[in-house]
C-alpha cells in the first residue's frame, strides 16, 4: 500500500502574484510519485512569517511522514520560511557551523581568490532552527534543511529550481525511498475521441469496480474541428506488489478499451 | 489598501501525481493580482471528499473574501468539489433547474438534431449544494457554482482551463472588480548580472524603506558563463491611489538602479 503522505509548502510572493508557476511543486510531486510514495497536499503561500507558521503548523496537524518546502531560505530579508519553521515550532534560528561551512566551501570554489566576508545575508543563510540539520547544496549557496518534528520529516529546498532539484536528488530521495520500500506506483494513459466525458463516466466506473486499486480518471482536452471531443484517460495504481499492480493496470486498460472502441469511440494513441 | 483576499483551491489527483502543471492557479492569481485583489493561498488537494470539505472548511475560516475553486465539477464519478463543498457547510447537494437549462442548452447548441437523455451523469453536473446559483459556462456543459457563506462568496470552475477561464471572464472578474473597485497593482522588473544575492540584499532593504508599500523581491536565475550572477528583480506595488503607486514604484526603481550601477553591476533589461 502506498501510505507514505507528503505534503510539499511552496513559499513566495511570485507564485501568488500569479507570476510564477509553480513548477517546483509538480515536479517533486512526480519525483515523490515515482518513488511509490503520495503527494497530499500543495500549498502555496506568501513570504509572509504568520502565514508560513500557519502552514507548517496545519501540515504538521495532518501527520504525514514528510513535508517539503521550496523557497525563501536565501540571503533576503524576504526569505523568511526558517524564520517561519522556528516560529511554527517555538524553536530558535541559530548560527550552524556546518551551514557556515558549506557557504564558505562554495564561495571558495566560485571565486578562489577572495575572501569570504560573513556579512548579515551570508550569516542568515547559515542560520536554521534548533534541532535541524544543514543539507548540502550541491549546485548553490544557501544549504537545505531537515529538521524531524513527532515523526514527520521536513525539508527545507531554496526556490531556484536547479538547487531544489539537486538537493532533492542528493538528499530527499534516498530518504523517500527508504520508506517506500518495495511499493511501485505505475501508470498509462489513453487518448480517446468521439466520446463525451458524461458517456464515458459509467464505463470508468464499471472498470474501477473490477479493478480494485486501479485509479482511472478522464480529463478532456478540447474540442476537434467537427465537433468530436478528445479525453485522455489516465490509469494509475500504487502498490507493494508489482506483478499484481502491473496485471490491474493492463487489465483495466483492456477491458475499458475494449468499451471504448464497442461504444465507437477512436483510440487516437495509447502510452 | 489592496484588502480584498482571495484563496483559490485547486481539485484534482493529477497535480498530486506531478502530471499537471497548476497553471489555472496561476493563470488565476494574475487576474486577480490585475484586479486589485490579492491571493493570500494556493492549495492543491486530490479528488477526495475529506479533503475538500476540510481544504474548504479551513478556507472559510480564514475568512478570505473570495475562494475560487477549480476543478471537480464535471459528470465523472471522481467529480466530487461540489459534493466536498455540500459536507464542509453542512447543506444537501440537489438538482437545480438554473443548472439543468443550462446543460440542456449546451447539448442543443452541440448537438441540435439529437434529443438529451438526462443520463445520471448529467444530472449530477446539475447537483449544486443548496444556497448555490449556477454560473454559467460561455465554451463548456458544466456550470459554475457560486455560494456566498458568511461573506465569503465561493466560485467553483472546471478544471478545463478554457472553461475555467471563460467563466471567471464573464462572472468572476466583475465580482472582483467591484470589491477593488480603484484599487491598482503596479509592477516593474529590472534584470541585473555581475551581483550576488547576498551583495543586492541590503540594497533592497534601504530602497523598501526609503519607499513605503513598494515591495521588491530578488529572482536568482542562474549563473552565466563566465560565473556572473543573473537575477532578475520584481518591484510591485498595490494602492487605492494610482499617483502615490506610479510615483512609489518609479521612485524605488529610479533609487535601486543607481545603486545597483554605483556598485558595477549592470542592468541588462527594465520591463
């Protein structure tokens, strides 16, 4: 079963000004579902310290196993998600010699022949909430952070989507794995025209019922010229048991294609 | 004041499982960034009845002026906001005649020699939870939803991005409006190379207190070759009085330009 819960906390102004999308959640997302473990819940929020608090508080209340968060862990007076951690756990930020170590390292090896004025921003950045790790940045500045709070794992990523997608590879990942042992998540999709999604919706429904486990949703995509409709149906499963995932999910796929081509509906493609 | 809160949740497992970008979210929160008004929250949560009447509950609490919701509101059984939306406020979903018309129209329009079985599935496209209007959809069968509980007034949108974006043209954008009605949001960007975060830091600082209400948020976007640092630097302002919001705004960009040339760095763009 796949009972390993994330939640992911997206932190800045941008992606609530609606000028930024937020990639860096759909992406761990699919980096999370991939490891067998399940994304419950995205939120994004402001840089805001109250309301960051509030989020890492409610996330906390929910109990899942991990809780990630992307963005304002820099240099700025703005990057406030470890102020908001510290608050959220009543908690101090607190100077970290690894931290500290890991900024000098990288300054060092981008310019190797100055040296590295600790200056307010850089000592922020080095800064984390007691009881938390560092986590090394491989690709930036500002370190990750990982902090365990009653058994929920949270991490700390920066917001540029190169550093976040590093840490995650090196750190988080490993971490994700180790408790999703054994569990697969697999899926496939189908593209289908000439059906309505409100003709299809009992098919989906009669396979499901056939198919425990098996999780199959339509999600229309426009309109053809002439007027046919085109669905792309997706078909997942999660699961400890790979032969069985593997046999409901090609089980499922055949028998709601076979309804689809007897309803007279055109498989464009399936993936 | 720029006071006019707005939440928007987002419906659907495929932004869980990483297969979809939010982009309605964002498309979303630019329009109303535009409005006025102000996205305080982005929440994503999977097509589960649970956690949409407890993400709606939370909302509702948080006494947002609006909460726009999207997806889940179509004829499959997985199709459950509105289901969500009855059980968070305690009301009965039920079929509602506004609502029904509507699709009855959508299928002549589509359809004009066919006669329209009302199919279960349809009928639940018709099912608002009590106190709700229909809203209705210009370019798709399902109809909108509005709700207004304790203040709060609730929108609810397919997750198609074109219906989504139609409905909220037609019937959301002018709700906003006349609760912002003056309000204006401003916002400049300045692209900067050869400074680090950390350098451009306390500059930011003095020209946010220099100019009240500006704010201005550093964009790392990665390294050039050659190892000069790329940002890119987003300066914005809400206000009911346009004069004070242009002159803020030119103001605190006039201000942070000159130091950021004073300090060798160079301004590739100002958008």
């Amino acid at each position: 079963m796949r009972n390993c819960s994330v939640e992911i906390i997206s932190v800045g102004n941008e992606l609530l000004l609606g000028n930024t999308v937020n990639t860096n959640a759909t992406w761990i997302a699919s980096q999370v579902t991939s490891l067998g473990a399940k994304v419950t819940r995205i939120t994004a929020i402001p840089d805001d310290l109250d309301q960051i608090s509030h989020a890492i508080r409610e996330a906390i209340r929910r109990r899942p196993v991990f809780v990630i968060t992307t963005g304002g862990i820099g240099p700025t007076f703005d990057d406030m998600t470890l102020r908001g951690i510290a608050r959220a756990l009543r908690v101090r930020l607190k100077p970290d010699r690894t931290a500290l170590n890991m900024i000098r390292e990288h300054y060092a090896l981008r310019f190797p022949r100055r040296r590295l004025n600790l200056t307010k921003p850089r000592l922020k950045m080095a800064s984390i909430p007691s009881g938390g790790k560092a986590v090394r940045n491989p690709v930036g500045t500002a370190p990750g952070v990982k902090l365990n709070v009653h058994g929920t794992e949270i991490f700390c990523l920066p917001g540029v989507p190169r550093e976040a997608k590093a840490i995650f590879r090196d750190s988080i990942s490993p971490s994700v794995s180790s408790r999703t042992a054994g569990s697969v998540f697999m899926e496939r999709w189908i593209d289908v025209r000439g059906i309505m999604e409100s003709m299809l919706a009992p098919m989906i429904d009669q396979v499901m019922r056939r198919w425990p486990g098996v999780y199959i949703k339509s999600h229309p995509s426009g309109i053809e010229t002439g007027g046919r409709p085109r669905i792309k149906v997706h078909l997942s499963i999660g699961s400890s048991n790979v032969g069985k995932a593997k046999h409901g999910l090609l089980g499922a796929m055949h028998e709601l294609s076979d309804k689809l081509v007897a309803s007279g509906a055109k498989i464009a493609r399936v993936r």
